[in-house]
C-alpha cells in the first residue's frame, strides 16, 4: 500500500472524504477539487459496491469518464464528476478491494475529512497544494 503522504498520481486522483460529522461523502478527482459530487451514505454504500462489483457503467468519451451522480437525498440536480480511464479503473479495483471502507467520522472541529484515493490519504498540505494548482 502506498503510504499516506505519497502524492496522488494521474492513475490515483479520483477520490472520496467524509463531510464533518454527518454520514455524507464528497466524491471527486483530485486535479480538480472545486468539482465534486455529494453522496448520502445509502447511495454512497449502493454505488461503491456497484462501481467495485462492475455493474456501474460510467459514460465515457476516449480517454474521459463521466460520472453522474443522482442521490437525490441531497440534491435534486444531477452532479457530475470527471476523471480519466485510468483513474476510474485504479478507483473500481480500489472500491473491490474494500480500499474505502474506513471513512471515519471527522474530527471534531473539522469540516471535511482527508481525501482517501486508491493510493492513500492526502494530508492537508497536501490538498491544499493541490487545490492551488486546479
């Protein structure tokens, strides 16, 4: 396993992290964190295990993937993430090798958790980095 402060790749950037202390998750590829989707845990359990199963068909366009994400629990509008192939197939190996299970409870005094890819855990340095380069 890749240790946690091993920066994401190309091939690792789609991503997931608890919300504060709810039972929500935010769900997004790391090269652009300003665009990510929002799960309830219902959906977020459903759809991890139909991505890791092989039963979620994402669109995809060349080397894009788009992935739609209709919780309706917590929004009423489609959201959409995008990623690579390769992302998505590092993140579909992940979810079937049970990689996302441990998303904790935040906490407390904190409003999101780290992101958890397939690689590892990006630290707060780490994000924020990232999210200076988006």
């Amino acid at each position: 396993m890749t240790e946690p402060s091993t920066p994401a790749s190309l091939d690792s950037t789609l991503a997931v992290r608890r919300v504060g202390r709810t039972t929500q998750v935010q769900l997004c590829d790391l090269t652009c964190p300003e665009r990510l989707a929002l799960m309830s845990a219902k959906y977020w359990c459903d759809w991890k295990h139909e991505v890791g199963q092989g039963l979620f068909k994402p669109m995809r366009e060349g080397d894009q993937i788009t992935i739609e994400i209709h919780d309706q629990a917590v929004s009423k509008a489609v959201q959409h993430v995008f990623t690579s192939t390769l992302a998505y197939e590092v993140f579909q190996k992940a979810a079937k090798d049970g990689r996302f299970d441990g998303l904790n409870p935040v906490a407390a005094g904190n409003r999101l958790g780290p992101w958890i890819w397939a690689g590892g855990t990006m630290d707060e340095a780490q994000v924020k980095a990232l999210n200076e380069v988006a």
